[in-house]
C-alpha cells in the first residue's frame, strides 16, 4: 500500500467509523424483526392447523350425528310393526311404532306425501319443516336439517317411506339442538378463533370470537353426506416482509445478524490513529506519476439486456366471455386459475393508479376457494381487497359504491349449473367486457403481471345491514302487500326478504336458505318451470305477488295471483312510466329480446327508446354512454340510475316495483292487465356447437321479406304485427329465439320464417316450435 493510499484509507475511515454503529444497529434490528415475523408466522401457521383439526372433528362429530339418527330411523322403517301400519295406510299407528323405545326422539309423524295437511297450516307448521319434507320427497333420501319448532330450533331428519299400495309418505322427527351440536360445544376453541356450525346463512351454533365470523367460509368444510358445514376462522395472520414465510425470514434473520455481528467486529479492531506502515514507498512526484501512469484501458460495450417475462401460462381462453368470465370447477376453473385472474386484474388496476378493490361471492360450494384464490391473485398484486362474505352479486357492487373502493370483483355462476362458477368484474366503476376481458387473458397468457413489492391488505367488512337501510331509506310501500319470495336457494335468499320486509312488505321466504346444490329447482326466474312451486304457494297463500331472484339476485322474476309469469319486457314498461314521470325525455335502454310493443310504449310516456345489445356490462356501458335514466333486458336485469347507482339489481328492483304497485288501488293483476301484451314466446334455446358461426351464417342469408331487419345482436326481424330473433348466447352453446306477435296466425306466419331458414343451415336442429 502507497503512502497516499494508506492516508486516504485513515482519512476514509475516520469518516465511515462514526456511521458502523448505526449501520450495526439497522443490521440488528432488521434481523430481529424478520426473526420475530418468522416466529410469528410459525405460530399462525400451528395456530391454523390446530384449528384446521378442530374444525374436521366436529364435521365428522356432526356426520355421526346425523349418520347415527339416520341408521336409527332405517332400522326403526325395516320393523314388521311399523311396516303394517304403513301399508295399512295409517300413519299414526306408524308414528307412534317409530317413536316407541327411541331415546332422546322429541316426537315423530307420517305425513302424506301429498302435503295439503301441511300446506294447510302454514305458517303455524312452519315452512322449515316444509321445506324439509318436500326436499326428502325430491332427493328420494333422508334429509337432516335444523328448523325452527314452535319458536325454537330443533334437529330433525325426513325420510320418505311407502304407504299401502304405491302411496307414498314422508317420516319427520324431531331431535334436541344438541344431539348435532354437542361435540362443537364442547371444544375447546381459542377465544381468538372462530368455529360454527352453519345450515345454509343461518350459524347454528358458533364458538370463539363472532367478529371472524364473516371470513369464517374460507376454511369451511362440509359436514358428509348433508347441507351442513363447519365454518373456521384465525385473526389475520401475521405481516410476511416482502412476502417471505416463516423459514425464509428466519434464514433472512440469521443472514443479517452474521453481516451485523462481522461489522461490530471489524469496528471493534478498526484503529484510524494507527501510523502508516514503515514499508510505505515515499510519494511520487507529479511527473513521476505521469510517466509512470499506465496506459487507458480499452473501453468494452456491455449489453444490458431487459429482465425476462414470466413463462407464458396456459389457460382456456374459453371461459373469457363477452361480459364475465365463467367456467366449471375442475374443468376450466380452479384456484389457480382464480388467483391468475386476481392477479390480471389486479395488474390492470396497477396501471390504472387504482388501490383498493371489493370482492364477495355466491352460495355455490366451490365459492370459498374461488375467491380464495382470487384474493390471493389480487394481493399479489399490491391491491387492498375488502371480502364482504358471501352476498348477492348487487351488494358487492354496492360496496365497491359504499366503500369507495370504484373496483369490485363477484365470484357467481350466476343461474349456471351447480359446477359452475365466475366472476363479474368492475373496475373504476366500468364493468369489464369485449376487449377488457380479453385483456385479462392475454396478460395472463403473455405472462403480463404485475408483483408488487408487498402484498396488499384484506379485512372483511359486511355490509348488508348499509344496503338495507339506503334502500329503505328511499322507498317504502304505501300499503303492505303480502309477497312471497323465491331466491332458488341462491345468494339473495337472506338479504331479499329483509330488504323487502323493511320497505313495509309481508315476506314469506320459499327456497331461501342458501344451498349451492340448488336441491329444489334451478335458480333461472327467466324458465317458467323454474316459478312453478312460486306459483303454488303464491296461490296457496292468497298472496299478492310472487317475486324470484337468480343465483346470484341480480335478475327479476314476477308471478301474479292470478297465476300470470309477468315478463321483465313488460315489468320494464311499468318501471319506465314510472321514471319518466319524474325524468321526462329520459333515454330508456332495452335488450333485443324485449317485446315490439315497448318502445311505442317509452315513446307514449314521452320517453327515448333505444334497443341495444344482451348483456349486464354492454347495457351499462351503452347507459353511460347515453346518460339513460333506466334499462332492462328480457332476461330479467333491471339497471336504475335514477334514484341508485345503474348496476343490475334484482332486489332493488323487487323493491320499486313494490312501491310503484303499493301506491295503486288495483290489484297487481289488474296493473299488469293496462299493459299492451300480444302473444309471446318465452326465450327458446336451441343446442349448436358454434352458435356466433351458425348466427353469422345466419344473417348472412340475408333480409326476411317485408320486415325492418335490425343486426346488432344476431337477427331481429320486425313486422307490422310481429317480430322474430336469434342470436347467440354468450354464456353457454345455445341459439336464443324468441318470437311475438298481434295474435296466433301471425304468430305461425313468424315463427315458420324463422324455421325454414334455420333448418336449411342444419336440417338436425332440434326446434322447440
């Protein structure tokens, strides 16, 4: 070493010494804060597992239960005794055999498979008893279920059985709460924690700290063999620094106390007074130095080449849709692929300088893991996701309103098959189609995707009791009309009925526990043999109105008492005259399926009718686009602006239509009958393997004689006395036609247009006309 160099070493030295302690010290407390977080994430990472094996004791505690009861009842069924009192056709003798000797039976009876005994005393029999024998009668199978019994709620099982000759019977007994509770009682579960055992929305029996209790379906587990489930939650767990688990922050720690304790030890030994070494050559002059200084070195060109992309991913484009993305669990969805989709989506909010965002799901099974994955996608990202639970699609979008978050995710099948599930998607207050759904793909495929530093937050948040009281805060009834509702065992099966009973209605609830197996008939207000039990019980009960919600209560079914399917084309008239009393000249959007009488109709009531595009996100987008006041599709979506927000709402609009019939003296039949109505077909649909080719072929045929052709969404086909349409669905592989016109002739007259001209595409067409 130089002299000089020696010297600028000291001098360096001197300067960097007075900083080492505060280096060691960041050094050291950097190390125990990643060793604490690793501790800590141990700990929660214990903490779930012990928690994880409570919850599967008490699901296989519960299936005992009911598996024990249930082989009981078998065994009490195969005894001579009481199958002589049934094929005798008595079932009192049969009850009073099955319950002789059964410890603990509260009671028994046999009740007729025709239920008019049961139906007759509602609601003093109480429909959760109804509701479980119908389902015992459909499934062929016994049924446990928990239901309220003279005010307080009891564990029972149905089980239907044969009566004298081919007559069928439905066994129901009653059992104590705690024959089924009992183990989850007993349990010993952290005040911290959270366990439940749930049937549907309703918590049987919930242990730990309630607060969780929102979040609790993320880790529940379905009880074998029955509709119940163990819900399970832990606190948040602890922060992971820069999204390390627990070993690698352990590892980080150790690294970073090594690097602490070798810099304490270099300050320790580091003497800046210490002289320059004897052997330290006497400094050169000036001159010797320049003549003595090599020559330049030869200056190179460095390449820097970019960071390489994430691997391409693969993923079937098929599930992105023209307005959602859908697909079947275990086929084209799984939690993967939902935490890639939350990625993408949280990659474009990046982009956009978005933050935060809402998500929530439907009733369906697979809904926990769904949005699951897809929280885990957006947290990736850097987003702040708030999970308001499990809701109908309308209340997530009102959070993303309520909570300014402008973003909103909700994980639905909407009224697809149980084995299906998908997600709507709003971000910036746009509800994502077209191009902005393939986007999504392409970034996932490309490998497109956004890692943020750090994970973004999540806390859960419900927002129901908010929904209800905005709502009801703006509409009331004027009088109190008796309803039923209908929700299909879907997700608005708990939050219509509230909503509805708090703007002044009488509810009586059918099929509202919410199931994602969709036991008692498909959650589709839009298929009239789906409001078939609604049409009954409207009837049985002398009831005004009879409203149905899909899946996920964003659509609108309506039964009268007279028994009439009322058909959203003409609900939408009823909303628009009621809109364009207050907002006159306002723009009125329907889809091309509504009747051919509704735009004379807006144009009467001094309206702007505009017919535009199937679909929730391309009818939002054309509203904003036009600033329109209103929109409806045949399907059932009803979109207010005035007065709400503009997203498609099957509660809120339940809700209006009952303030706007509440404020009439006629019955809701007689309102419905001032409405023009010709002879119509429900919407038909026809299986193809390619429906946008088969259509485009389609219009490719050219115009029908004599009709003003409209083409913006497949073919429609208008005539002075009637109309006809096909176009393709965009959520399944079907062909959707529905025909109108003055009267039957006409009618024929379309409807053979129509046929001759699909059956020379495809001479195999299965025409339901």
């Amino acid at each position: 070493m130089t002299e000089s160099e020696a010297r600028r070493f000291n001098f360096d030295g001197a300067m960097l010494r007075p900083a080492l302690p505060w280096l060691i010290g960041a050094l050291a407390l950097l190390a125990l804060w990643l060793a604490w977080s690793g501790v800590q994430q141990f700990r929660d990472d214990a903490r779930l597992a012990s928690l994880t094996a409570q919850r599967d004791a008490a699901a296989a505690a519960v299936g005992s239960a009911i598996g024990g009861e249930t082989k009981r009842l078998r065994d009490k069924l195969a005894q001579a005794p009481v199958q002589a009192a049934l094929q005798a056709g008595d079932p009192q003798a049969a009850a009073a055999r099955i319950a002789a000797g059964w410890p603990g039976l509260l009671g028994a009876e046999v009740v007729p498979a025709d239920l008019q005994a049961v139906y007759d005393g509602l609601p003093k029999t109480g429909y959760g008893r109804l509701a479980t024998i119908e389902s015992a009668l459909a499934k062929k199978a016994p049924v446990a279920r928990v239901v309220a019994e003279h005010g307080k709620p009891q564990f029972v099982l149905a089980a239907p059985v044969t009566m004298g000759v081919q007559a069928e019977g439905v066994v129901y007994a009653r059992f104590p709460l705690t024959n089924l509770t009992a183990n989850l009682a007993a349990a010993d579960v952290d005040d911290d924690d959270y366990l439940a055992l749930r049937q549907g929305s309703y918590t049987v029996l919930a242990r730990g700290d309630e607060t969780l209790q929102n979040s609790a379906e993320a880790l529940s587990a379905k009880v074998p063999g029955s509709d119940f489930r163990i819900a399970a939650a832990v606190p948040d767990g602890s922060f992971a620094p820069w999204g390390l688990n627990g070993m690698a922050c352990l590892i980080a720690a150790a690294v970073l106390a090594g690097l602490a304790l070798a810099a304490w030890t270099a300050w320790r030994r580091w003497d800046p007074a210490r002289s320059v070494p004897a052997d330290v050559e006497e400094q050169p002059t000036l001159t010797q130095a320049l003549q003595a200084a090599p020559a330049e070195p030869e200056r190179k060109t460095i390449d820097v080449k970019e960071a390489p992309k994430r691997a391409a991913v693969m993923i079937d484009r098929g599930i992105f849709r023209a307005y959602d993305i859908r697909g079947v669990v275990g086929e084209s969805l799984d939690p993967g692929i939902a935490e890639l989709i939350g990625h993408a989506i949280g990659s474009s909010m990046q982009e956009q300088g978005l933050a935060d965002i809402a998500v929530g799901r439907d009733g369906r099974l697979s809904g926990p893991e769904m949005v699951g994955g897809l929280i885990a996608g957006l947290r990736r990202a850097g987003r702040n996701v708030i999970d308001v639970g499990l809701a109908p699609t309308p209340l997530i979008y009102f959070a993303a309103y309520h909570l300014r978050t402008g973003s909103a995710v909700a994980v639905t099948g909407s009224h697809n098959p149980p084995d299906y599930n998908g997600f709507k998607i709003v971000v910036g207050g746009e509800t994502l189609s077209g191009d902005a759904i393939t986007d999504l793909y392409a970034r996932i495929a490309d490998g497109r995707l956004y890692d943020a530093p750090a994970p973004g937050t999540l806390q859960q948040r419900d927002v129901s009791a908010d929904y209800v009281n905005r709502v009801a805060s703006d509409v009331q009834t004027d009088r109190r009309l008796k309803v039923v509702v209908d929700a299909g065992n879907g997700a608005a099966g708990e939050l219509g009925p509230r909503v509805l009973e708090a703007i002044g209605a009488e509810v009586t609830p059918l099929y509202c526990e919410i199931d994602g197996n969709f036991p008692n008939h498909h959650p589709d207000p839009s298929e009239p043999h789906n409001l078939e039990d609604l049409q009954r019980m409207v009837e049985r009960l002398d009831a005004d109105l009879g409203i149905a919600f899909d899946g996920d209560g964003d659509r609108l079914g309506v039964i009268t008492r007279g028994g009439r399917n009322i058909f959203p084309d003409r609900l939408l008239m009823l909303f628009a005259a009621d809109v364009l009393e207050r907002n006159p000249g306002a723009v009125i959007v329907y889809d091309v399926k509504c009747t051919g009488a509704l735009s004379s109709y807006i144009l009467r009531h001094g309206g702007s009718p505009l017919m535009w595009k199937t679909g929730h996100s391309l009818i939002k987008a054309k509203m904003r686009e036009t600033e329109a006041e209103l929109a409806g599709e045949m399907s059932g979506h009803f979109f207010f602006k005035e007065r709400w927000y503009g997203f498609d709402d099957g509660i809120y609009s339940a809700a209006r239509l009952l303030e706007i019939l509440g404020r009439r003296s006629e019955t809701p039949d007689q309102v419905f009958e001032t409405l023009p109505e010709g002879l119509s077909t429900p919407e038909l649909k026809v299986p193809v393997a390619d429906p946008h080719a088969f259509v485009a072929r389609f219009v490719a045929q050219g115009e029908f004689e004599g009709a003003r052709v409209s083409t913006i969404d497949g073919l429609r086909a208008d005539w002075p006395d009637g109309w006809g349409l096909v176009r393709a669905s965009n959520t399944t592989p079907i062909l959707v036609l529905r025909f109108e016109a003055n009267d039957a002739q006409a009618l024929a007259r379309i409807q053979d247009a129509f046929r001759a001209r699909l059956l020379a595409l495809d001479a195999g067409l299965a025409l339901p006309f």
